[in-house]
C-alpha cells in the first residue's frame, strides 16, 4: 500500500489487515503512557482545505502516539490567499521535509492528483463527495469490535447518501467485510446512478428498522445542498430521524452510529445521541488506533508496540 485513497483500492484482506492491527494500537492507547517509538524522527503533515474537528485532531494524535512530528497547513491564513496552486502548496510541503501528507479538499480526486504530484504517501482525509477512506476503516473496526464480525450483519446508511463521502466509502468496506447493506433514502437524497453499487435501497426506515444490527445515519449536508432537496427539516425526522420511538423498535442488540458533525434534533434526536449505547463516541476514540495503523503501515515503521 502506497497511498490511502479509496476503499475501492483495498480488497478484503487488507481491510482486515488494517483493522487487526488497529486492534493492536487500541491497546497501545490504553497503556498508562500511550506512545510507542514506532514512527520517531518521521513528519506528518496535515492539509485540510475543507472544516473537520475529528479527521484532523486524529491524525495528530495517531501521529504523536507513534511518536512522529507533526506539522499543521492551514489555508486560511496560507499563501493561498495570495493565488498559490494545490500543487505549489502541496509541493512545499513535501519540500519542507513532510514524510506523509494526510489531505481533506472540497474537491472530488484532490487528494488522488496530490498522489500523482508528490513523492511521499498521501492519505485521502475526505475529498468532496467522493471517500473518507479512514472514516470506513473507524467505522468498521467500532462495528467488528461490538459484533466480532462484520459477516452477516444487516447494516443500513440512512438519510443524506447523495453528499455523503462517508456513504460512499462505508458501504464498500462494510459489504467487502461481508455485510449486508441497505441505503434509506428518499429519490433526491439518492446518487443520479448507484447502480453498480453493492447495496439493496429502501425509502422506509420505518420498514427496515426490525432487521437492522447497526443503523449509521448520516448528517445531512446542509453546506453540499443537503437540506434543499427536501421540503423542511422537520419532514426529514419524521421520515429518516432517529427518534426515541424508533430506537425503542430497533433489535435489543442493534447500535446506532453517526460520523460527526450530528444534527441534533434533525437526524438523531438528543436521547439517541447520548444513550451509553449508542456508538457515535466510541468511533471517535476508534479512529485514532485506525489512524494510527494508516500511518505505520505508509511509513513502514518497525513495530515493537
Ligand atoms: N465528518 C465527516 C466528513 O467530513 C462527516 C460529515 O461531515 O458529515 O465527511
């Protein structure tokens, strides 16, 4: 593995690679003083061009913990503003001494051309519409963890697929991982074509819930047009809204999940949200062992963790 970009790149195996040895940093981070010399005397370098409180936060920690350096771009305060290129900008900062880049952008591919320009890995921390490689590998390893396994499990994404890079690259990892997938959406909040996707659609959550294991909902991206192809907000909870009543009807064992930033009271109510057996934090503290096997498994550190 050279560059983390997309699910699609990974088969099945490396999926399981990466979550066992993620597996491993989760007990690394438990440890009295969570750092491993792993990755001493390596730069990661983050460049997020787009917001993020998590993905970014993750990877530092991630980096730190193998004890790599860590250097922040930030384009609001950047040469940017002076009309500098992607490409000039990333170019620096490999020329800076960046081992790695990890890389969020608006656009979709952004993180896949900075792959082309540089010669050190590139790690795809969200591009537009397109994947959130990472965002998968948290997701599925909080999902193995809780169930043992992904193999059988009934696993719906409901509300905003259409904006969602969190969808798109989910639903590859959990159906590789041998899940079943279901996407709960209504027509405009669906792709133009999903048609080579391996998922079952449904417009009814009300229909899916008694089958589910997990129900991941995702934000509805007001800043992509989330929220304009649908009447209101409130039309949206009463149809895709992880209400209490819905939970109550959900199997004893099912959890529910979000990627972060939630909506609160649009697509998961308040009681949802803070239940001790919903997910949603447990994926946060997931996701720096993740990241942590991303980055040692791109730089290659020798592992005594
Ligand atoms: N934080 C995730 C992302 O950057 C999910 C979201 O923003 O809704 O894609």
């Amino acid at each position: 593995m050279r560059h983390l970009l997309d699910i699609a790149d990974l088969s099945p195996a490396d999926l399981a690679g990466l979550l066992d040895d993620a597996d491993g940093f989760v007990e690394v981070l438990a440890r009295p003083i969570p750092k491993v010399p792993a990755l001493r005397g390596k730069t990661v370098t983050t460049a997020f061009f787009e917001a993020s409180t998590r993905t970014r936060l993750s990877f530092e920690r991630a980096a730190k913990t193998l004890s790599a350096d860590t250097m922040t771009f930030a384009p609001g305060t950047s040469s940017l503003s002076k009309g500098e290129s992607l490409k000039d900008t990333v170019l620096t900062l490999q020329a800076m001494g960046s081992d790695l880049l990890v890389m969020r952008h608006q656009a979709v591919g952004a993180a896949e051309r900075a792959a082309e320009w540089l010669s050190i890995p590139v790690v795809n921390g969200g591009d537009g519409a397109h994947q959130h490689p990472t965002q998968a590998l948290l997701d599925a390893l909080a999902i193995r963890r809780r169930f043992g396994t992904l193999e059988g499990l009934q696993i719906a994404i409901v509300g905003d697929i259409r904006h969602s890079r969190v969808a798109r690259s989910d639903l590859l990892a959990f159906s590789k991982l041998g899940a079943t997938v279901t996407l709960v959406a209504p027509r405009t909040l669906l792709p133009v074509t999903f048609a080579d996707w391996p998922v079952r659609v449904s417009s009814s959550l009300d229909e899916v819930l008694p089958e589910l294991d997990v129900v991941y909902l995702l934000r509805v991206q007001t800043e992509r047009g989330g929220a304009s192809v649908f009447p209101s907000l409130a039309e949206y909870t009463t149809r895709f809204g992880m209400t209490r009543e819905r939970r109550s009807r959900l199997k004893r064992d099912a959890v529910v999940m979000h990627p972060g930033p939630m909506n609160r009271g649009v697509e998961i109510a308040d009681e949802v949200a803070d239940d001790p057996d919903a997910l949603v934090l447990e994926q946060v503290s997931l996701g720096v062992a993740v990241r942590m096997a991303v980055l040692f498994r791109l730089l290659g550190g020798e592992s005594d963790a």
